[in-house]
C-alpha cells in the first residue's frame, strides 16, 4: 500500500486534505485503483484554476457530496463550471446513514 503522503495532492491551490483515495486494499484481497477515486476535506475553497485542475489534470468528471443541504447552502463550489457533474448523496453524521433515507 502507498503511504499516507504520498496520496497527498497538495498542489492545486485551495483544496483541504486532497487526496488519492487509491492504493487501500479490499475486502477481497484487491487493492482500490489509484488515481481514480479522490477525497477532500473541503472543497469549497479551490481556486478557479485549482477547479479546472481537478477536471483537466485529474480527470475527476463527478464528486459526491456527503454533506448535508445546510452545509451545501453556505459553501457550494462551481463544478459545473468545470464539467464536473455533482450527485448529493448526505450521511448523518452520527450513523454514517443517509440523511434522506433517516427522514422516512
């Protein structure tokens, strides 16, 4: 498995704990393929060039959204700008459930 830092992707301005989500092994003794899932800590703070970065250079074209509506409402980022398309999927945090699924 490839280390923690190497993961890292600290050069697109703006992103908080970007990194390859690849490398981790699986249940069934595969290993997820690197440069293909991402995760970030935040993204609503990537630049302009940072957003056309992530579709350009990292070829990323959907993000999941985990977070819920009110935390989407204060920080959105323009993907769509990007051709990047965004699917909003929220977890509870408490349960890791999904919030939409708790509300039924």
């Amino acid at each position: 498995m490839q280390s923690t830092q190497a993961r890292i992707i600290d050069w697109i301005a703006g992103t908080l704990n970007l990194r390859d989500f690849g490398g981790y092994p699986t249940d069934d003794g595969g290993m997820v393929q690197t440069g293909l899932p991402y995760r970030s800590g935040s993204t609503h703070g990537i630049s302009t060039e940072g957003l056309g970065q992530i579709a350009d250079e990292l070829g990323v074209r959907t993000v999941i959204d985990l977070r819920s509506d009110s935390e989407r409402t204060r920080w959105l980022s323009p993907f769509a700008e990007h051709g990047i398309t965004t699917v909003h999927e929220p977890l509870d945090p408490w349960s890791g459930a999904r919030s939409r699924d708790a509300a039924r």
